[in-house]
C-alpha cells in the first residue's frame, strides 16, 4: 500500500547579525514534525511558503494531508482586532501563505491537522476568534507556558465523547503546553472537543464528517517519539488522508 505525503508547513525566520549568514530569511521548521510522520507511517514533505497562488495550488496537488505547524501569532487583523499589547511577534507573509494553504487544502478535501498556531488558524480562517494573550481569558489559572520537559504530559485535557480526539485518548489526557495565546469565540461549524481545567480550548473539530479538520493546541510532535499514545494521534489522522 502506497504511503501517505503529508505536507507540512515552513515557518519564517530571518536571521539575525550572530549567524552566519545576518539579513537572510531562512524557512524551517523543527525535526519532531518530519519524524512524527515518518513514525506515524506517513512520507513527510516541506512546503516552503510563497505567495503565489498557482504556485501554492500545485503544493496543495501533492499531498494527502496537511499539517500547520506552531510559530509567529496571527495577524489580529484577521479576525478584526487591533494589536494587543502583549501580542509577540507576526509574520504577513506566512499569515497570507497559511490562510491560503488552509483555503484550498479544504476545498480539494485535503485532512487537516493543525499544531499550536495552525490550531488557532483553523479557527480564525473559519470566522473565530483569539485571546491575544491569555491574561484576557479570566478563567486562566494554568501555566501554559511549560518550564519542564516538553517531551512529557504537563496538564491535563478533557475530551468529549463524540470527537476524533476520544478515539485516540479516551476521555482525558496530559499533553504539553507551550502557548500565550488561545481560541476565543469557536468558528461557526465546529465544535470543542478539549480543553484544560482552567476552561482553556485545547482541540476544535469540524463538524462535517466529510472533511477531516482537526486542531490541537498543544505539541504532539515533540511527544510522539516517546508517547505511544501520541503516536496514535499521527497514525489516526493520517488514516484520515
């Protein structure tokens, strides 16, 4: 049985005057998404991101599923706020290749699985909205920025019986934590199938069984190679593709 190609996004750094090469712009992203897939069973390839939609058409042609993966926050823009004081770091250019790639990916019916900013990004493109910091979530009183092994659970998450998600892990799980930021108001057509203690949204899905849209707020490719369960998370969706 042919593998599954699973695209996964590059984020956009530009490098800074102590690296070798200062005033470039350098795509990448981090090793755990590539052996992630290639855990999972699925052939993992980068897409470098651009502008041009022709272009960005043609990527969407090569791949059975898609992967967003974490980075910069989004443009409050977007979903039609003005920037928060403690909003960090944005990239227009990623923001426009992302929105783009998610659009047709969806239209072409291409499984999704968005990570940490690819979460929130499916909710945004659908209509939703953020917490531009998770200080404005009153009900915060997690840290959801970890200062421990990010290889391992850090809190833990309840998930909702009719999800994806439960197939997975059952009704509650400990994933990792590495975010400021957080799904406000849910994209019209999903629904919450996670979220932490503190009432944070930790997984959104779609509602419509014929497309497979799923996001995690959390790190699973950092925890895939040692968590089993984890593990499963890469091999269901990409069972999806």
């Amino acid at each position: 049985m042919k593998k599954k190609i699973i695209g996964i996004s590059c984020n956009i750094v530009n490098t800074k005057d102590n690296d070798s090469f200062p005033g470039f712009t350098v795509q990448r992203i981090f090793t755990e998404y590539v052996e992630a897939v290639k855990l999972a069973g699925g052939i993992p390839i980068l897409i470098p991101a651009t502008t041009d939609r022709d272009i960005i058409k043609e990527q969407v042609d090569l791949i059975d599923g898609l992967i967003i993966t974490g980075g910069y926050d989004i443009d409050p823009n977007r979903y039609g706020e003005e920037p928060h004081p403690l909003l960090s770091i944005i990239s227009n250019e990623r923001d426009e290749f992302e929105f783009t790639l998610l659009e047709m990916a969806t239209k072409a019916k291409i499984p999704y699985l968005g990570i940490c900013r690819g979460h929130q990004l499916l909710n945004v493109a659908n209509g939703g909205t953020l917490y531009q910091d998770l200080s404005e979530f009153d009900s915060c009183n997690i840290n959801h920025v970890q200062k421990g092994d990010p290889h391992k659970g850090y809190h833990k998450i309840n998930i909702t019986e009719d999800s994806n998600l439960f197939n997975v892990f059952g009704k509650e799980y400990r994933v990792n934590s590495f975010h400021h930021q957080g799904i406000k108001k849910v994209a019209d057509g999903f629904k919450i199938t996670a979220k932490s203690l503190d009432g944070t949204i930790e997984a959104i899905e779609k509602i419509d069984e014929d497309n497979f849209l799923l996001g995690v707020q959390w790190h699973p490719e950092i925890m895939a190679a040692s968590d089993s369960k984890t593990l499963d998370l890469f091999k269901y969706f990409i069972s999806k593709c």
